[in-house]
C-alpha cells in the first residue's frame, strides 16, 4: 500500500504541479527567479522533474503557505546551501515568527476599535477613551453630530487631553438650552459673514460682539457648574496621556491644513472678538 505512493522516478511539469498543490505557471516562476534549479530535460526537450525537484516544490509550497516572502524562502535555501544545515530557514521562521505576533497585536487593537465603535456608537466610538469618558455623564443623544466631529477635529489637532477639556464647552451646551440657543443663534450670525459683506461693515463688529459675550456666559457656566475645575484636575492627572500623543499643531496651523471656507468677513469678525477677550483679561 505505501509504495503506490512513491511518485515516479520523473515527472513532467503539469504532474509535478498537481503533486505539490501549485500551477505549472507557478514553477515556472519559481525557475525565473531562481527559486526552483532548472530540472534535466527528456528527449522532447520538456522538464522532467525528480524526487529531489519534488521535496523543494513541498518546501516551497508549505513555506509560501505560512505567509514567508519568495526572495526570503530563496535567501533561505541560500544560506543552507551555503552553511549546511537549516540555519538560513531557521532564521527567516524566527522572523517571520516575530512579524506575526506584531500582527496579531495589531488585529487585537483593530478588532478593539470595531467593538468600541459598535458599543459607542460610531462617531462616540472614533473618540479615544480618555475623551469619550468625559462625556459618560451626559444623556443619551443629548449631543450633537457636530458636536462629536468637532472633538475628533480637537483631538487630531492638540491630542486627547485637549479634545477631553473642549468637551466641558459641549458638556454645558447639552445641559443648558438656553446656551445652545444663543450658541446656534451666533454660529448663524457668523455664517451670514460671506464673500458679500466687507470686512469693515457694522455687521462684523456687532457679530463680534456677540461672539464675545457669549463665550463670555459660556466660560460663567462652565465655572459655576465645577467643569472648570474639572478640566485642571485633567492637565494633572495621571491618566492623561502623555504629552507626545497631544499633538503639537496650533490652532493657526490647523487652520490652514483643515479645508475651512472662512470669508474675509469672518476672519475679521474672530480676530475683532479675540481682541475684545484680549482687552476684557487686561483690564480685570
């Protein structure tokens, strides 16, 4: 029984291929790269292929299988030649040994993000957890979609322990309707700053304006309701992440990487509020 299945003594390319699981296209590339020595040829000039040719096509096969790069199987048939032994292989199993565990890290911590995501919700999910977790305390749906893509933008920016103090300004807007309103009303006011009204039109300094006194009352809300204090105790604690993983671009830089729209008009309008909150901190 067991010596029906001792190949014959030559075979020819198409039986070798069916044998060792592979295409005679395959060998044939294997010749071209010097992967597979060229086998003797019968008297119609075809390749006749031995035990020998036979062992390596396994080799090969097996090696390809367990995801180990063509030039790194020939190095390795290299080095053996070259030293004997099964060194040369040995070492490419090694590292490919190690490739492996780093992708398996990297499946875990893919696989990791997909369960947040679904448990999160996709745009609660795409926060790292240190920001998410700042927003536990709030209601279900009682953020915004814009609210959440404005902490992704924040933390791509300045890292997760800026997005993580900017949600205290969406933490107050969610519990307070009456911020939101005057917020929404001013975003409004800020958008009908377009290419059509000029940067000296009254309508810029009153826009400014109310820019002003609005993040004004914001900044009182955020203090009397302790979220102030809250966002200290963020710079200090030990589970912030580390500075290197906060990012370093400023708010200037961020401006003209993002692709923001912003007429002339309403640049000037933030530059005119800016010097109001400027001028109300020299004054105090």
């Amino acid at each position: 029984m067991y010596s029906s299945f001792i190949p014959p003594r030559q075979v020819k390319i198409g039986d070798a291929a069916a044998f060792a699981g592979t295409t005679p296209r395959a060998i044939r590339h294997y010749h071209e790269i010097g992967l597979l020595p060229e086998p003797v040829r019968g008297g119609d000039d075809r390749r006749r292929y031995g035990y020998d040719d036979m062992i390596r096509l396994l080799w090969i096969r097996r090696m390809a299988d367990a995801g180990i790069a063509l030039d790194d199987i020939r190095a390795a048939f290299a080095d053996t030649a070259s030293e004997g032994g099964d060194d040369g292989i040995a070492s490419v199993l090694e590292r490919l040994e190690e490739t492996l565990v780093a992708q398996e890290a990297e499946l875990r911590r893919q696989r990791a993000a997909v369960v947040r995501m679904r448990t999160e919700g996709s745009r609660m999910g795409l926060l790292s957890d240190f920001v998410a977790g700042r927003l536990k305390s709030l209601p279900e749906g009682s953020l915004r979609q814009a609210d959440l893509d404005s902490l992704l933008v924040t933390e791509r920016i300045f890292g997760p322990l800026g997005a993580a103090v900017q949600a205290s300004r969406f933490i107050a807007l969610a519990t307070h309707p009456d911020l939101r309103e005057d917020s929404d009303r001013v975003d409004a006011a800020e958008e009908a700053l377009d290419d059509t009204i000029a940067v000296d039109d009254p309508r810029v300094a009153r826009v400014a304006a109310e820019r002003h006194a609005f993040e004004r009352a914001l900044h009182a809300v955020i203090e009397d309701s302790g979220l102030a204090e809250s966002d200290d105790a963020l710079w200090d604690s030990r589970d912030a992440p580390d500075e290197a993983e906060q990012g370093s671009m400023s708010a200037f830089e961020a401006t003209g990487k993002m692709p923001y729209d912003l007429s002339p008009a309403r640049l000037r309008c933030m530059e005119l509020a800016e010097g109001l909150a400027t001028q109300e901190e020299n004054t105090a």
